[in-house]
C-alpha cells in the first residue's frame, strides 16, 4: 500500500484572534515528491458520488443523500485515488485533511492499524459534503473512524464561522478533538499536537471508551493531568529535528516574547500572538525557511547548521491553502478559499471565493504534462529558478507577491462592495474568480521573465574580452 510520509504543516486562528474576526484553518499540502500535480475544482451535488471506493484501501462506502456543494484540491493524476486535501462547503464550512502525525506503539498494540480502514486520500469526499458546522465534522468524522478503521495517523481541522476545531486519529479506532479557543492560534508540525487536555469540557470530544482505555492499560505517563502527545505521541530524535523546529519557528513570529529550544519537545499547542494575524500572517510562515537564524538553508550558517533542520516552506509544497470564513459580510460571500502551488519560496495566496460552480481552467486544468499556462507549473518553475539562487532573486520574489496581493485586495473589495446587487451571485464571483485568476497567471508569468533575463547576464557560462 503506497502512501505519502509526514509532510505538512498547519496553522489554526480562532476569530478573535485573527485580524477580522474571521476563523481561519491553514496547511501546506507537502508531499514525497517534489512534483505532484494538483487542481482546484468545486464538486457539485451530482458530481458527489452515492457509494465511495478508495483506491488505497479498498474500502466501499455508502454515502449519504443530498450532499452540498464543495471546493476541493484534487490530485491531477487519480493513480492513487483523489487526494482532496481541503475545502469550503456551501454552507461555509471548512475542512483541510490531513496532517500527517505520530504515534508509539503502546497504543498501536492496542488498537492496530486498519490495513483496509480509511485515510487521508478519502477523508475530505466522506466528510466534507455532509456537515454544517465544524463540531458536526468532528463527529461525522470521529463515527468513520469508529466504525472504519484508518492505517493511518492524522491530525484534520474543521472550522466554521463560529469555531475551529482540530481532530487527531488514535491508533486504528479512537480519536480526540479540541475546539481552538477563539483567542488563540496553533501550528501543527507532523507529531500528534494535542498537549493538555480534559476529557470533562464542552470544547473537547472523543471516542466514547478513550479514558477507559487510558487507565485500563496504565498509557499515562505523567504523575497528574493528561497529556495527549505524553499519552499517545512521540518524542524521537526525528521529531527534534523535523517536526519541533517547525512550531517553535511559527510561535517565534507570531509570540517573539516567548524563549523557547527549537528542539524542546514540550513546545505548547495552545498559544496566543502578540497582536492579531493576517491572511499575510499565515502566508509568510507556511513559506518560511528559518529566515535570520542559522538554520535557513539560504542563509549564513554552516552547511551542518543549514541542514540540522526541515523548514516549513519546502520543495515538496505542492499546494498552501488558507480557508477564511469571514463574519464581517453576508453569507453568500463569506467563504475565502486562499490558494498558491508549488513551493511557497517564489508563490503568492490568491483569495477565491467558494460560492461558485466552477473554478478558472489555470488552476483547475493541470495534468501531469508540463504547461506554463497553468498555475502549478508556473509556479514550480518560478520556485525551481528562484532556488537556483535565493539572494539574487529575493527582490524579484518581495516585489512580485507584494504587488500581487495589493492587486488580489483591490478586487476583493470591489466584488464585496458589488456582489450583493447582483442578481446572479455565484456568476458574479466566478468571473471575480476568473479576473483573479489572470492577474495572478499575467504576475506570475512577468515575474519568471524578470528572473530569466536578469539572471542571464549572472550565469557562470560567461566570458567577457571587451566584447
């Protein structure tokens, strides 16, 4: 059974923590690969499929009726099944699934892994189109994997416009999930995350014999409290080095008063920002490489030290979306489903609207055949020209996602200015989509041309006489 390894990173922000009071669930969808194809389409009610069958394992489900429309990030090539990877649904609820964690074998033994259960390549199809609210998610989720079974480990984040909640999978079977409080922010390397917790609270929930289980076969290595990632985590040397560094990165910028050891395998869940986040926020961290320290692969550290560490922007982003669900507009307009591909060194976020019935063909249409036309080849071509030499480059990358975020900004608040006048609002804001769509294709396409010709005159393959 083929699947992908622990990759990704996640960033949570309740609403009053963010800077608009919108809730907001966040992930760089990394792979194996450095190349992986993806597409951004919206899955209508009759494109919804009545009985599900995974590629991976197998399993048949029966799916439930009337399902609602959603936006969905599909792999471009189905060899292993749909990957949807994350979504807003029409009733502006939230999903992004998964981030892959951790887990030791005392709970493994326990509760096996189920080799033809569910993972991460089903569980946005299953889940997604049938909830309406992130709480409700949790648990249409947390019953699939009851009844189901994964063979896997992941950590889901659900929000609506109200709540953000995050799930983590427990061995085959259970499951604990938290509600994020609405002050505060997470980011989620790929370790189970859940510190602290209560199973005596109306913000936690879980399957039904978890404590049980916990004190039956004495899993609770501390002497007082309960400690989710002490019980059913791990603590290895890999995640020193690949998964730690990555939290302790994010809280550094969104907490700098907080003087913590990248290493530390203690670094809290739960934490709180020194001012409230943007969209801009969340974009720089999930493209951050340890920028100003000596663990930034570009920078001035020794090759050791530029190599201790797995950054959080990496060549194996294959897509970062951000999903904003806003609570200072209507409804109708208030699903922002953010997306960038490729590796987030050289991309920019562009803020799609969810309420539609289809998705520009530039992000929606590629395959795994190269072409510049579309979104995700240009955008892993700008990335693999811009690593070739980041200091030279950088000005290009400021300059380029700065002018196109000003650009996506000025769009967006004209279509929130005007889309409720209209009569037809989906069409509306499909061709806001299609305008946002071009701009980003039209930006990007000048800022690899600006890099090929300014680097051209920098090549090694040079030789001058006074000629």
């Amino acid at each position: 059974m083929k699947r992908r390894t622990g990759s990704c990173t996640t960033i949570l922000v309740g609403k009053q923590a963010s800077m608009d009071g919108s809730t907001i669930i966040a992930r760089n969808d990394d792979g194996h690969e450095a190349l992986d194809p993806q597409r951004f389409v919206v899955v209508t009610p009759e494109k919804q499929p009545k009985q599900y069958q995974s590629v991976i394992s197998q399993v048949s489900i029966e799916l439930p009726e009337d399902p609602l429309q959603y936006t969905s990030m599909p792999n471009a090539i189905l060899t292993e099944g749909i990957w949807p990877a994350a979504g807003i649904n029409s009733a502006n609820v939230a999903m992004s699934a998964t981030e892959t964690i951790t887990t030791n074998p005392r709970i493994l033994g326990l509760d096996p892994y189920v080799e033809n259960g569910i993972g991460e390549e089903d569980l946005v199809t299953l889940v997604l189109p049938y909830i309406h609210s992130a709480k409700e998610g949790v648990k249409r989720l947390g019953m699939l994997l009851e009844t189901y079974g994964t063979y896997e480990s992941n950590g889901i984040a659900f929000s609506d416009q109200e709540e953000v909640w995050w799930l983590e999978t427990i061995g085959g079977h259970h499951w604990a999930a938290i509600r994020i409080p609405d002050d505060a922010y997470v980011v989620a390397p790929n370790r189970m995350n859940i510190d602290a917790y209560s199973f005596d609270s109306e913000d936690t929930l879980y399957s039904k014999d978890l404590p049980e289980m916990i004190e039956t076969y004495h899993l609770n290595p501390d002497y007082d409290g309960i400690n989710l990632r002490h019980i059913f985590g791990s603590a290895t040397s890999k995640d020193t080095v690949y998964n730690n560094p990555r939290a302790w990165y994010g809280q550094k910028y969104f907490t700098p008063e907080m003087i913590q050891d990248p290493m530390d395998q203690n670094l809290p869940f739960i934490c709180y920002a020194n001012r409230k986040i943007s969209i801009e926020d969340i974009k720089w961290v999930l493209s951050s490489h340890f920028e100003n320290t000596v663990f930034d692969p570009y920078g001035n550290g020794t090759e050791e030290q530029k190599k201790l560490f797995r950054p959080i922007g990496i060549n194996r982003n294959h897509n970062v979306h951000i999903l904003q669900l806003r609570n200072d507009v209507p409804a109708e307009i208030a699903g922002i489903h953010w997306l960038a591909y490729g590796a987030n060194t050289f991309n920019a976020v562009v803020p799609f609207y969810a309420n539609v019935a289809d998705t520009p063909a530039s992000y929606r249409d590629a395959d795994g055949t190269f072409d510049l036309t579309k979104m995700y080849w240009l955008s892993c071509t700008t990335a693999l020209l811009g690593d070739s030499n980041y200091s030279m480059y950088a000005d290009f990358r400021n300059t380029f996602e700065l002018q196109a975020m000003a650009a996506f900004r000025e769009i967006q608040i004209k279509t929130d200015r005007e889309a409720m006048q209209q009569a037809n609002i989906q069409a509306f804001l499909e061709k806001a989509n299609a305008q946002l769509a071009e701009i980003s294709l039209q930006r990007a396409t000048k800022l690899l041309g600006d890099m090929v010709i300014y680097g051209s005159n920098h090549m090694k393959l040079r030789y001058n006489l006074n000629d």
